[in-house]
C-alpha cells in the first residue's frame, strides 16, 4: 500500500510581538518561531511559574486548596495598593483560602494574590523566587531567572520565548488538572 500523501504546513501565523515559540505538545518539535532564544521580561507570564510551583505544593501536600493564607503588608503594597499593577483587591490583613488566592492570580493576574501564594508556599517572595529558579532549571529552562513571583519589573527578571514554551507545555504535562 502506497504511503499516504503528506499534508504540507500553513505558514507560520503572524504574531505582533518581539519573539514567539509555538510547538507540538506531544513531540515537543519546534513548528514556527521568531527570536525563540531572545532574553525578554516576562512581565504577568511569571504567574505561569508561580502557577506551576503552588500546584506542586498541592500535588506533594504541602499545601489544600482549602487552607488559609495572609495577605500581608508586602502582599497588599506591591500586589496592587497604590500601584499601576494587577490586583485582585485582597483587604490588607485578611485570610484568603488558596484556591481563592488562584483564581485571582489566574483570572485576575492579580499581584496580590501571586505575592499571598509565594507566602504562603516558601515565607518570603524571596524564597519563593529561588524556588521557581530552581523549578526553571529543573525544566531546562536556561535562559531564564526570576526575582519575584509577579512579573513586576525587575533588573534581572528575565525569560525566553522558547523557555516559556518548555513552562507551558510542563504545566499542561504535569498538572493537567
């Protein structure tokens, strides 16, 4: 029986941005990019590793979807109060159940939120921050280092088109949930 006619590939799509990956989930082959190793500010894509580090404190039990977490000072200040940023107008102070906490950083990208969750997870959104560079490297993603669980900007707060791809698809991968 003769081999089936290959489909040929559409052009690659037109993105309005400084650099893009896009692949396939399952093989991880490269279909189209522009500026794939290109250092760029992540900016709210942080909140995708923030996202990936709370869901392993909940897979491994670290953490319930139903336990209570601060919004602190810090938490409130950067997260949005007085800011420009994302917020998902948590009350300085106040106890928020996690999944609550999720949802707005996932919904809303809000600050306050992701800074109540890297809290909650590691103490300080400092410790929080070397957790996700740990998380980084754990994935491959080498060009890649982040200071704060939020995308607020940073000196050296900085990713890859091609290393958000390999976040994105360990995200889908690990916690399909």
């Amino acid at each position: 029986m003769p081999a089936p006619p290959s489909i040929p590939l559409p052009p690659p799509p037109r993105v309005d941005g400084r650099g893009f990956v896009l692949i396939d989930f399952a093989s991880g082959q490269t279909l189209a990019a522009t500026n794939e190793a290109a250092r760029m500010e992540p900016a709210s894509l942080t909140k995708l590793m923030t996202a990936y580090a709370v869901f392993d404190a909940l897979r491994v039990g670290k953490l319930k979807l139903e336990d209570m977490a601060l919004v602190s000072e810090h938490a409130w200040r950067v997260g949005g109060a007085g800011t420009d940023g994302s917020t998902s107008f948590m009350p300085i102070g106040s106890q928020v159940p996690v999944d609550i906490l999720l949802k707005g950083m996932i919904i809303q990208s809000g600050n306050d939120a992701s800074i109540a969750l890297a809290e909650r997870v590691a103490g300080t959104e400092e410790a929080f921050a070397q957790l996700m560079n740990e998380y980084a490297k754990r994935l491959g993603m080498t060009g890649t280092n982040y200071e704060n669980a939020t995308g607020l900007p940073s000196p050296n707060e900085y990713t890859t088109p091609r290393d958000m791809s390999l976040l994105a698809q360990a995200l889908v991968r690990d916690f399909p949930q």
